[in-house]
C-alpha cells in the first residue's frame, strides 16, 4: 500500500511504540456476552501481537501493540497456546483473536500458521476476527471452511458521515462495507460491526445523531453485533485535531444516550465498549451508577430508567 502524507503525519506524531514480544500476547479477557437469540455467551478475547495495520487510521490507538515488521511464522500461534494454557474452568463458548491488525492481511497472519489455530480453536462453539473491509474475500471463505465452527468477523464501519468518513483516513467507503458484509452474508459468516462516537470532523452536537445513523446502517447490512466504541485520544492526531477544534472527546453522557436510541434495532445486539470508559468525561458523583447500568443493558438489551443526578442538574442550570 502506498504510504500517504498523511500516513506519515500521523504516525509522526505518535508517541513512542510500546516494547512487546512476538510469542507473548499482551493480555486476555474472560467477558459475558450477549449473542441476537438473547444467550449470554462466555467469551474469551486473546489480544495478540502481529505486524502492524497498514491502512493507518486518524483515530487508531492500536497499533502500539504491534510489530514493525511481518508477524514471524508460528509466532500467533505460540501466544494463542499461552493464553488457553491459562485457562481454568469450563472452556467459554467463544473464542476471539484480535490481533489490533488485519486477520486476513498476509503479514499479519502468516496462512501457513491457519491449521495449528484451527486446532486449537476446535474446543470453542464460535470464533471471532477482525478484519478491514477490504482484506475480506477469498481468504475469508478458506478460513471459514477450515476453521469448521461458526465465525464472525468485526469490521469497522466507524461512521456514515461523509466529510468524516473521508477525513479517518481508513480508505473506506459504503460500497466497500456493503460489498464485505454481502460476501459474509452469502457464506453464512456473521458480521460485527464497530462504530464510532465521537469522530472527528464530526460536529459534537450532531456525533450522537450519526452514530445512532452509523449503527442503523450496519444493521440494515445485516450485522448480528453491533459495538459502539467511543474515540480515545493519546495517539498525537487527535490532539492536534482537538487544538483545531475538529475533534471533540465524546462523553459518558453521550455513549449512554446513543445506547439508549439503539435498543429498539434488536435483535442486533447493539452494545457500548466499556474498555477504558471511566477516561470519558463525566460527572464523578454518578459515574460509577452510569457505568453500571450500560454494563447491565449490555447483557439484557433492555432499557432502564437514565440515572437521576443532582449534581448533573446543578451544573446543568448554572
């Protein structure tokens, strides 16, 4: 891929690259997980090391995760082994590898090493990957046939906001989600799309509005799930667009109201990512009540009364 200037005006401002090994995954979550036909799923996510994303997106805070080079053949596998080599208890029923890249990028996910993580997804119901739009087709399908257990894939649609969409530098468009998410569809894959709050170029006033937009047209394209994740700073571009004044960091506040307006698209299962939430600003005497209560919808989809704060209220009349 050809690297562009602004390719390389963000990933000069990014701060130095985290020190990570290439046989060692650099974490693991046990989470439940609320599926469309209303189970509770016990997921495991491994958070695996590979070669870095090409595509270099405004908002991406993944890529310090990653490696400068090609993932080593065996490497992915190796730290997949690690990580179920921890496991106690019941095996979950899902199986997530996200390796802050491209499943299907070749220099990300060595093919020679798609057997052996076959195998050891094989004690696993269902299991999820990540992918850009672009990268799903052919070897998709492959995986799929390999893998012999039902897969999902997560693509990031981010936002329907034409100036923004243009703006995230991800070199995506509607058609090319479209055209993904038929593919997966007609293969009897599921679809996981994850949608931004608060992306830049996006008016703070309007970023609500075109998430819940942004969300409704990853369910009319037939996504199963639905993770709304709200925009982090720290990668250097999204300072330098907040000082323009092009990028808002989204509220609490904001993600619980778009949670809200998204429940009656079920049974998509629309779902707010709680990962570093209590970084969102908002008001500290019902931050912790907030937060609770998007876990508890997250689990049930079904809507509950907002929190009630009158520390909110005093500053509101103020």
């Amino acid at each position: 891929m050809t690297v562009s200037a602004a390719d390389r005006r963000i990933r000069a401002l990014r701060p130095p690259k985290r020190s990570v090994d290439p046989y060692t995954a650099h974490g693991s979550v046990l989470e439940a997980e609320r599926r469309p036909d209303g189970r509770v799923e016990q997921t495991l996510t491994a958070f695996l090391v590979g070669a870095e994303c090409p595509f270099t997106c405004s908002f991406c805070d993944l890529w310090q995760w990653t490696l400068d080079g090609p993932t080593p053949p065996g490497a992915i596998v190796a730290q997949l082994e690690r990580v179920l080599s921890t496991l106690e208890g019941p095996r979950p029923q899902r199986l997530k590898l996200y390796t802050a890249s491209n499943f299907f990028d070749r220099r990300a996910m060595p093919r020679d090493d798609w057997p052996a993580l076959a195998r050891l997804a094989a004690t696993f119901e269902a299991v999820t990957v990540e992918s850009h739009a672009s990268t799903i087709g052919a070897a998709t399908l492959e995986f799929a046939r390999l893998l012999g257990r039902r897969l999902e894939v997560a693509v990031g649609l981010e936002t329907i906001h034409p100036g923004a969409m243009a703006q995230l530098n991800k070199r995506l468009e509607p058609a090319k989600f479209d055209h993904a998410a038929r593919l997966l569809a007609d293969a009897g894959i599921d679809l996981r799309a994850f949608v931004l709050l608060g992306a830049s170029h996006v008016p703070d006033e309007e970023s609500v509005a075109w998430t819940v937009r942004t969300v409704e047209y990853a369910v009319q394209c037939g996504a199963a799930v639905v993770s709304i994740i709200p925009v982090r700073g720290g990668n250097g571009e999204m300072e330098r667009l907040r000082a323009l004044g092009l990028f808002t960091p989204p509220t609490l506040v904001q993600l619980e109201a778009t949670l809200d307006r998204c429940l009656a698209l079920a049974p998509t299962v629309v779902a707010a990512d709680l990962w570093d939430v209590r970084l969102l600003p908002a008001c500290e005497a019902c931050r912790e009540e907030r937060i609770a209560r998007l876990a508890r919808i997250n689990l049930t989809g079904l809507a509950e009364a907002r929190i009630a704060c009158e520390a909110c209220d005093e500053a509101l009349a103020t």
